[in-house]
C-alpha cells in the first residue's frame, strides 16, 4: 500500500542547486582583481583641502548612517509603502537642519532636499551657479525577504554624501557651486519610481544623477539590462471536459504552449537575454475546460534596440499560438513603467573608482569581472535622459546574488557600514568633482553626447 492510496504522496524534497559555477566565480573575480588595470582620470576634480573635509565629515557622519541603515532595514518596508523609511530619512536630515518637502511628484513617499546655499557661494539672482546634480536614494524592500537588494544602504549612503556635502560647502563655499539635491525616490523593486518621478518632472532641471548600489564587487559600471513586463491573456471556451470537450477552446493549453514556445525561444537568445514567467491563472476546476488563462513574463535586453526585437518575438509566439488552438489573446505590454539599459557615464565612473581607491578599495571595470549577474533598475531610464553613474560597491563575496536571504544578512550587518561610508564619500566626492571641475563638467557632457545624448525615454517602445 502506498502513500497515494491514503490521499496523500509524499515525493522527494528539492535537490540543492550546484555551488560549483559560483565557486568559479569567486575565484575568476579573485583573478582578475589582482590583474586588471587601475583605473585613471585625466582631470583634476576637486581640491585637495575639499576631499579632506568630506572624508572628515562623512567619518563623522559614521554613527548616524548606522542607525539609520539598521532602522530601514528593520523597517523593511516595500515599494509605495515606505512612510516610515522616507519619514526616517527626512528625520535624519532635520536633525543636521536640513528641510525636505515629503510626497512630492505625486508620490507620498517621495521627497526632495537641497543643499542651502553657503554665505561666499557663487550666486546668480540669489540661486547657485553651475549644474545641477542629484544624490537618489531607494528604500524599498522585497515583500516577503526585507532588504534582500540592500537599499536601505543605498539610502544610508546617498544621505551621508549629502549631508557631507553640506558641512564641506559650509566650509569651503566657493568650492562647491551648484545646485545639489537629494531625491528620495521609492519603490525601485517593481514599482519603476524613477521613471514615475521623471514622468512628473523631477528630473527636468537636473544635469547629472548618482547613487551607489551593494553587491559582491565593487564596480565602476555594472550591467544593468532593460526590462519590460508582458501579460497574455488566452480566452476560450468552456465546456465540460469528459462529456463534451469537443465543444471547448482550451485556454489553458495555449498558456502552456506559449510557455513552452517561450522556452525554446530561450536557445536562440543573444548572450544574457534574459525571458522568465509564471502562470497567472490558469482555471478553477479539472472537469471545465478552461475559458481564461493568463501569464505574466519579465523580458530582459542589455540595448534598447535588442529588448524592442525580442518583444516582437513574444508578441508573435502569443498571437500564433492563439490561431494555432482557436482561442483568442490579449497582449499587454508594460502594465507599469520599463526599465532600460543602464548608459554609465565614463568620466564620472573613473572619478567614482579613484575616490574609491582613497578608501582602500580597488575598483574594476565591468569589461574585467568575471560573468555578470545582469539585473535591471529603474535608474537606467535616468541615465538615459541625462548623465549619471550607478556603480556598485561590495558588501558580500561575489558569489552572493542580489535578492537572496543571503545577500539580506549582509545588507543588514553591523559590517555593512564601512560600505556605506566608503560609498558615501565615493558619491559626495564624485558630485565635488564635477561642480569643482570645469574641464571634468564639459568631460561629462560630451561623454553622454558621444553616446547619443538623452532619450525620449517614454516614446521608446510607441
């Protein structure tokens, strides 16, 4: 007698996914540390005196990132529902006596602060000269694994170089003209708040964006491929599935032959092309043939030219398999706002890693790290309207992967804090660069018109 003959069976438990591609990692990551190339900047950037007070300032910022750090991760709360991380973080900077509007753009948990103008700045009309540069800062968690991406570091980091930037401009006014802001933007995981922000404007009178993300190495420009979210929605025929399928269009059976469809797609994908989906529904009861089924994928490109082909494809293995079973589709593309490719700004990335050589740490290039663990952030539509860097700065070894438990406990460590520092000032000394550097600020705009100026980031896929 089995288990099944009692209604229930027992089968056997997951196997254990192999660690022997990560452990190449490690050690392919390991290798090529020691043997890339430093990376190097032709410009100046800011004074030395200047350098000094940020470090100084952000050393003794230390305890105050901490707590805040450890409060958002505690807090972990998911996209569009921040209140209380924003409400923390606008907190922290009242308490050095910087004002922040809070629900900003249309979102409650958004907000914007900007750096008071020190007596001595450079002016015009009562307003700073010179760029307007942005600190952003994300506070989101994953539902159901908290900080497991590590944002409550990313915003621990960007208000420590904005805070650091205010005391070295209180100091050192003439060294730090223009305008600095810090926006609060949520809900990167899922929800695409930046492209929500940019939609509403946030963007329009900034120059350049930054902001420092965790991860298992530490980055000049990560890849970040662009994202778009399908849903296809089969409709058939019900029909009583013993007595009379015949009279039915099965709905269910074209869902499963697109995901199948789908899978084999996957064989002819450009190297790190990425399709991954679920059923979304799929039928109430066995004996009705099913009259709905619904799926929902993530497709993945590293160009924006490679992500509008390969959503083509999708759009044609979902209307072929509609005529193929005699059932009708609907296609929904985007449902939210996409992601695109991340376009990192070159002379920014190189000022980035030689702040980061400052503080021990030896920055690569992505070109020299070993196989990519290519996600997609809502930053890349940013950083193609205007120029930006989002390099990633190591808090776990490489073979953690971003969204895992493991990486959370990482993210949430009393260890963590020297990344945020270090980050921290590898932000608050990049932005010191370019409004202390002319030839560094003309640098930063002709890399990003060399690589075809901004986008018209919302019309990409009409």
């Amino acid at each position: 007698m089995t288990a099944a003959t009692h209604g229930v069976r027992i089968g056997a438990r997951p196997t254990t996914p192999s660690t022997l591609h990560l452990d190449a990692v490690a050690r392919e990551a390991e290798r090529l540390a020691g043997a890339a190339p430093p990376i190097s900047s032709p410009h100046g950037g800011a004074p030395t005196e200047l350098r000094a007070a940020l470090a100084a300032a952000v050393d003794d910022l230390a305890p105050t990132l901490g707590a805040l750090s450890a409060h958002l991760f505690a807090l972990a709360e998911p996209g569009f529902a921040e209140v209380k991380s924003a409400a923390a973080i606008v907190e922290t900077l009242a308490a050095s006596g910087i004002r922040s509007e809070l629900g900003v753009f249309g979102l409650p948990t958004a907000f914007v602060a900007e750096l008071p103008t020190a007596p001595g700045a450079p002016c015009t009309d009562g307003a700073p000269t010179g760029p307007t540069v942005a600190l952003l800062a994300e506070y989101d968690a994953l539902p159901g694994m908290g900080h497991a991406c590590g944002h409550n570091l990313i915003a621990a980091a960007s208000v420590g170089a904005f805070l650091a930037l205010a005391e070295a401009r209180r100091q050192h006014p003439a060294n730090v003209p223009g305008r600095v802001l810090l926006i609060g933007t949520p809900a990167e995981e899922g929800g695409n708040g930046k492209e929500l922000l940019a939609r509403a404007g946030a963007f329009d009178d900034v120059d350049i964006a930054v902001m420092a993300h965790p991860f298992g190495a530490d980055l000049a420009d990560p890849v970040f491929i662009g994202r778009r979210i399908v849903r296809v929605v089969y409709y058939g025929v019900a029909a009583h599935a013993s007595a009379a399928p015949f009279q039915g269009r099965n709905a269910l059976d074209a869902a499963a032959l697109n995901y199948q469809a789908v899978g084999l797609l996957r064989q002819h994908l450009p190297p790190g092309d990425r399709i991954h989906g679920v059923f979304v529904d799929g039928g109430a009861r066995p004996n009705v043939v099913p009259e709905r089924a619904e799926l929902e994928y993530y497709v993945r490109s590293h160009e924006i030219s490679t992500l509008r082909e390969l959503s083509a494809r999708v759009d044609d293995i979902a209307n072929g398999i509609a005529l193929a079973t005699g059932t009708g589709v609907e296609v929904t593309w985007d449902p939210q706002p996409f992601s695109l490719p991340i376009r990192h700004n070159g002379p920014l990335a190189e000022r980035w890693a030689l702040a980061q050589a400052e503080r021990g740490r030896r920055v690569l290039r992505a070109a020299d790290a070993p196989g990519a663990q290519a996600a997609s952030t809502d930053f890349g539509n940013i950083s193609q309207r205007l120029p930006g860097i989002h390099p990633v700065i190591a808090i776990a070894p490489p073979e953690i992967a971003l969204h895992t438990r493991e990486f959370a406990e990482y993210a949430g460590s009393p260890a963590s804090l020297e990344a945020v520092t270090d980050a921290a000032y590898g932000l608050a000394a990049t932005v010191a660069d370019v409004l202390a550097d002319a030839d560094l600020l003309a640098a930063v705009r002709d890399d990003f018109a060399a690589a075809g100026g901004a986008v018209d980031v919302e019309r990409t896929f009409a």
